[in-house]
C-alpha cells in the first residue's frame, strides 16, 4: 500500500519536471534497492560520448577509466614515461653520426720559421674543410665506450706556392675506459628500471584512484535517488495520515496535540523533500563530473546488492602489495640512488684515471683518391691518471654526508614497507569486515521497512499511538540510508584493497 502511494506521488512529481523511477525494489538479506535515474528534463537520447542506458557501478568506473579525463591524464604521464625509458634504451644501441666543416677561410701574415733559424712573415690564404662518421657503442656492464670512426679532411694552402692535401682516415677503431671509477652507466640504467617500474605501476594506482573516485559519486547519487523516493513517499504518507487525523479530530478521536503533531511531521516532510530534490541534482552533476560527461547529458545509474564473494587472504595481499605498490619501486629508487651517491663518492674522489686507444689506418696526398693508398697504421694510446694529495678532508666527508644519505634512504624505505604491510593487512580486513556490515544492514533495512509497514497498518485502525508510527519511519529512514553506505563502504574497501595490491582478488591475478 505505501509502495503504491509512493509511485503515484512520483508521477505527479515528474508532471512538475522532476523524473525518477524506481526499479523493482527487493529488501532481503543479501540484496539491496535497484534504481535507475535520469535527470529531470532530460532527453531520451544521448549525446555522443555519453554511456547509453542505465549503468552499473562497473559499468561507470569502466566508462571513467576508458574516458575520463582523469585516466586521460594518467594515461598521458605514463606515455611520456614509456617515451622517457625508449629513448633512454636508445643509448645503449650503436649510434651513428656524420659530422663535417664547412669550408673554413682563414687570411693572415703568418710568421714562418726558416731553416737558418729566421723568422719570415708571409701572407698566407688557407681553406680547410672535413666530414666525419662515428658509431659510438657504449657498453654499461664494464662502463666502455667504443667507437668506429672513418674521416676525410682537405687543406688549401695559397701564398708564395699554392698546396693542396688531402689527408684520409678509412677505419680507426678506438676505445675509452675509465679506471677506478664508478661505473655510471650501470647506476643510470638500475634507476631508469625503477622509473619505468614505478611510472606502469602509479599509472594503475591512478585507474584504481578514478573507480574510487566514481563509487563515491555514483553512490552520492544513488542515496540522493534513494533519499528523494523516501522522502516524496514519506511527504504522501505524512499527508495521508494528516488527513486522516483531521477527520478523526472532527469526531473526536484524537486530541488536538496528536493533530498538531502530525500537521509538524507533514511540514517536516515537505520539507525534507525539497532538500532531497536538490540534493538529487547536486549528486547528478557531480556524477557527470566523475565521467566527464557533458553538463547536459542524461543519467541513468542501477545499483544492484551484486557483489563479489571474497575470501581475501591478509598474508597474500601484503605479499602483493610488497611485489606491486609503487611505494615500494619508489623506495627501491631512492635506496639505489643513495647507494650510487656512495660509490660515486668513494670512487670518483680517489685516483683514478682514463685508458684512451685507438687503431686503424689514415694517408695523405696531393689529390683525393691518392689519399687512400699506401695506408698506415695509426695508432694511439693513453693512459691519464688523478691521483689526490691533499684535500683537507674534502673526500672523507663527501663519502660520511652520502653513507648518511643512504641510511636516511634506508630507514625511509623501511618505514614504507612497514606501513605499506599494514595498509595492505587493514585493507583486506576492511573488505572482509564490510561484507558482513553489508549483510547486517540489508536485514535491518528489511525489517524496519517491514515495521514500518506493519506500524503504519496498524495506526490506520488505531491500534497504536502516532508516536510509534513515527519512531518506526525514522527508524525504516536511518535503516535505508545504513544500508546504501553499507553497500558503498563495500565497493570503497574493495577498490582500496585493489589499489593498494595492486591485485584482482576476484580473478586472481595481477592487475595489469
């Protein structure tokens, strides 16, 4: 009977512009209130890029993490790390480069040494000009640097007697070692591993972060759907039985008091229903917000009691969460960079030196072609050698302040395994722990709306006080909106527990 006055008081309200249905309402253990909302005066078709029919809450999070511009610029932060970490990789493949000098004109007087020890001054006109081709090969495990290089290079010379040289080296292969030093090029690509790492892993974080995002939006507007059918069936109520006492008042049934009583609870009602309605529409506009739907685009949400049965091991997911959390990629990142700092420190302030060889073959002659005829072997090396005397401590303390730093990196990254462990524990107890909330409060939802009926019922026939009848639809109020943030309390600890895992319980399986 209350359910039927509360649809027809919906229809009348959806004649003054405000539209909502209610979906076929179930109020057992286990189950919840579906419902389906579309905003008032909107059309019935959607705008492009807005989701058609009613959406489940997976459904919305699905829709917000493919569309949103939340997961747009997630996804743009992650793309940039992705181009970041191949032009990183690029270094280490063989590079080539072609290099050249444009002709060069140099006019000067030039003093000229004679053979009897003279000094001559001539005025001398000379055009250089070359072209070069390098592969470099950088090799990170031993920190070497290898190089191929071909050259070509010509000199003009005019004065008294005009010279032309042309001097050729087809193939020189050359090495560079740095001795005693820290091997950079190993720290630079441990760290550009953990980068990446921790750009894949925030990037999943930030999809977890939208769906928790999206569940509180879409159950904001569920309880406001929830909240404005409550309150135009209490607004009918209230003026039903408000009738109905004006009559009974008439014949003398009731007192006055009882009267005023219930004029006070049909005000209050009313009351309450204007709240609801704009509460409605806030929740409606914050839920496009969340989807990154236009101002105008229909909405239509149908929240279900569906929820995954979970048995969610505590030891596994602190295993996960350890293995996954980008916390923890970016503590390691910050342990290595400490770690680096002290080889760094230790090495590169100590002696050390550089091994420089080459070998391969060059010529020279009168005309090009010649140049590359009669080859000879070129061949060099170098051994530079540093070797510190006195730095009045300089290296000693360089070496403490980063043996410091790296027990700071430590201690922090051990603070963050410690509360990643317990965020990880609490989590999936949270989860567990809701699931049972969930099933308490749809059981009490259920009986207070069964009191309710049976205590409006029974006022009708005047079997009880009015007092009653209104404790019992407080009490069928508070049960609905208990169980509406029972069943969000659920979805929000099972998308933190996934975000904090980064791990399907459900599929069992990594999210990826």
């Amino acid at each position: 009977m209350l359910g039927a006055a509360a649809l027809l008081l919906l229809a009348g309200a959806s004649a003054e512009g405000q539209s909502t249905a209610l979906g076929g309402t179930v109020r057992a253990q286990g189950t919840v209130v579906g419902a389906s909302v579309r905003p008032p005066g909107a059309p019935a078709g959607a705008p492009a890029g807005a989701p058609a029919g009613a959406l489940s809450l997976q459904e919305a999070v699905a829709f917000a993490q493919n569309r949103g511009l939340a997961a747009r610029g997630a996804a743009g932060a992650r793309n940039a790390a992705r181009s970041r970490d191949a032009q990183f990789a690029t270094q280490y493949l063989p590079s080539l480069s072609v290099g050249g000098q444009t002709p060069q004109y140099l006019r000067s007087i030039t003093p000229v040494v004679q053979p009897d020890g003279s000094t001559l001054y001539r005025a001398v006109q000379q055009t250089q000009s070359a072209l070069t081709a390098n592969i470099v090969q950088r090799l990170p495990w031993t920190n070497t640097t290898f190089n191929i290089s071909s050259s070509l290079s010509q000199v003009q010379v005019k004065g008294t007697t005009g010279i032309t040289t042309w001097s050729s080296t087809p193939l020189s292969v050359g090495i560079s070692q740095p001795l005693l030093k820290a091997n950079t090029q190993h720290w630079d690509r441990a760290q550009q591993d953990l980068r990446i790492t921790s750009a894949e892993r925030r990037y999943l974080e930030a999809m977890e972060d939208i769906a928790m995002n999206v569940t509180n939006a879409f159950f904001d507007l569920h309880s406001a759907t929830l909240g404005l059918a409550n309150a135009i069936a209490n607004a009918a109520t209230n003026d039903t039985l408000y009738t109905l006492n004006k009559g009974r008042f008439e014949v003398g049934r009731i007192g006055e008091n009882d009267l005023l009583q219930s004029e006070l609870a049909l005000l209050r009602s009313r009351s309450a229903l204007d709240l609801a309605r704009i509460t409605y529409d806030k929740a409606t506009s914050q839920f496009r917000i969340a989807l990154s739907l236009p101002a105008d685009a229909p909405v239509s949400i149908a929240a279900t009691a569906q929820v995954p049965a979970l048995k969610v091991d505590t030891l596994l997911a602190v295993r996960e969460a350890r293995r996954n959390s980008s916390s923890m990629s970016d503590a390691e990142l910050a342990e290595v960079a400490a770690e680096r700092a002290v080889r760094e420190a230790r090495w590169n302030g100590g002696v050390g030196g550089t091994l420089q060889a080459s070998y391969g073959y060059n010529a020279t002659a009168a005309k090009a072609p010649d140049a590359f005829k009669n080859l000879l072997d070129a061949q060099q090396l170098t051994v530079s050698v540093s070797m510190p005397v006195w730095q009045w401590g300089s290296h000693s303390a360089q070496v403490q302040a980063a043996q410091s730093d790296r027990e700071t990196a430590a201690a922090t990254a051990q603070r963050t395994r410690s509360q990643l462990d317990h965020d990880a524990h609490f989590a999936a107890l949270q989860l567990t722990q809701s699931s049972r909330s969930l099933t308490i409060a749809a059981k009490a939802d259920t009986v207070a709306a069964k009191r309710f009926e049976v205590a409006y019922n029974r006022y009708v026939i005047g079997k009880i006080a009015i007092d009653n009848l209104y404790l019992a639809q407080n009490e069928k109020n508070e049960a609905l909106n208990a169980y509406v943030q029972a069943l969000r309390a659920f979805w929000l600890a099972y998308y933190q527990l996934r975000r904090t895992t980064l791990y399907d319980f459900a599929a069992g399986a990594e999210i990826r």
